[in-house]
C-alpha cells in the first residue's frame, strides 16, 4: 500500500469563463466542485493508476464535510482526521488570457491535533510499502513535521514540500524529492544525502534529475494544454506508483511525466485517463 499525507486538502472550485476582466462582472459558464489540495490530487491519481493508495489528512468544518464526503464518493480510501480549523477553499478560473488561482492559506492545528495525526501516521505505516508526503504543513506542526515523519519510517518516502520542512526532511532521509524549479532554485544551498533522488520539474520544459554527481535531462511529451494545475501532483503520484510496482527511478519518471502530460489535458486538477497516460507513455 502507498499511504499518501497531505495536511493540506481543500475545497477546489474550478470555474470556466470566456474571458476574465479585473474590477468586472465575470460570468461563468460551467463550476466543477471537488476534494484537491496535494494530498488529494496524488492519492487519486494513484487510485486512477490502479494502486493500493491510502490518503491520510485533516477536514474541518462545513467544506471539511464536503471533502470527506467527495472522497468517499470517489472511493479513495482516506483516514480523516477532523479538526476544529475550517477546510480552506480553493478557486480556479480558467478563461481566455489564462488561468488565476484564487487559494486560501491552510489554518493553524492544535497540539491534540498534530498528535492524532501522528498517532494515525503510525498506526498506518505498518501496511505500506511506500509513503509520501506532500503539500504545504499547517502552521502548529513544527517545521521538522514531515522528517518526523520519515524518522517512523524504514520504507522509501517521497517528498514535496518547501522551505524548512523540505530542508529538514532532505537531511532526514527522504528517498525522492520532486519540487519544481522556483522551489529548487531556494533550494540550492542544501546538501543532498547519498543515494538520494532530486527530480525537478519545470513546466512543459526538460525535467532536471539529480543523483549524487550525475545530472540528466528528461523531455516530457508535447501537449496541448487545458489545465496544468496539478500536473506536479500527478507525476508524483506516477514515480510513487511506479517505484510501488518494483520498478526503477529511472521508469518511474518516465510514468510520472506521463501522467504529469495527462493531467494537462483535464479540466479538472489532479485527474488522468489511463488511456491518455498509456499513449503518452509511449
């Protein structure tokens, strides 16, 4: 089993315009409401591949309800931890010009919060086989949250995260780190353990991987694009699905830039059609 941690779910709005003018009235043609935040998006991603996926996060409140609810309704196994803060949400508005993100900071979580998630981590652990954690950690946690994690781990973790908690999970051991090229270009300054794996991505540009002394470039396939927010999540979930499967990084990143590509071609973020990743794979 993967078991995916993403403390940072949200409720995700995705409103389709013909067009977007700042200070007017904007009209949207259709709304698509559903569970994402990094966490959400990489466990269905991997339900979508066909894995043996568990998401572990938090919901809280009226939208709290609402994520859990959508989740079940997509039957990805979730071990919901409720908490007092309100779930944020999340809007896209995808029209001529381009695409704006409107996205709410995740609310701080209390002590009695942070350790029932951390009991539930435990308690998970002992059937997966691979774990990743991924997204922005809650204020309360500590910036050492996700490396205390991996410290309770003895299989491969995966890791996106940001600043310190990325720092810190790095020199705790994290197997993969894949982030993009703003968040590694803040973090150039920290030292790659041995036998780690850096994979970097850069939009629909080469994808720079980094192992030990040795740096390759990797061209992800050619699409046309309706919808690229999520895409990072979807090539997580890939290498993550991959690697499950036995196979090698080297494998894995090519599954991951596949379903990267796919998730391109939705308008919803952190959804892919096999049969889109199968030909792109190719």
């Amino acid at each position: 089993m993967i078991l995916v941690v993403g403390l940072s779910p949200a409720w995700q709005r995705t409103l389709r315009l013909s067009g977007l003018c700042i200070g007017k009235v904007n009209r949207a043609g259709s709304v698509d409401e559903t569970a994402s935040g990094k966490g959400v998006n990489v466990a269905r991603v991997l339900r979508q591949l066909g894995a043996d996926v568990r998401l572990l996060t938090v919901a809280g409140g009226h939208r709290g309800k609402l994520l859990a609810q959508s989740l079940k309704n997509q039957r990805i196994s979730t071990r919901v931890i409720r908490v007092a803060a309100e779930t944020r949400i999340c809007q896209t508005m995808i029209g001529r010009g381009g695409i704006t993100e409107l996205v709410e900071e995740a609310q701080e979580l209390r002590a009695t919060e942070v350790a029932r998630v951390m009991d539930a981590f435990g308690r998970e652990l002992r059937r997966a086989g691979l774990v990743v954690l991924t997204g922005t950690v809650p204020p309360g946690c500590g910036d050492d949250f996700y490396a205390r994690l991996i410290a309770m781990t003895c299989v491969p973790v995966l890791v996106d995260a940001q600043d310190r908690q990325l720092v810190n999970a790095v020199r705790a051991g994290a197997f993969v780190v894949r982030i993009n090229r703003d968040e590694f270009a803040a973090a150039t300054k920290i030292g790659r353990c041995e036998g780690q794996w850096w994979i970097v991505s850069n939009g629909a540009r080469p994808v720079a991987v980094y192992h030990g002394r040795e740096m390759r470039r990797l061209r992800p396939p050619r699409v046309k694009a309706v919808n690229p927010i999520g895409s990072g999540d979807a090539m997580l979930a890939g290498i993550a699905c991959s690697l499950w499967r036995g196979q090698s990084v080297h494998d894995a990143i090519r599954l991951g830039m596949a379903c990267g590509a796919a998730n391109a071609l939705t308008w919803k973020p952190g959804f892919v059609r096999r049969a889109d990743v199968n030909r792109l794979l190719k």
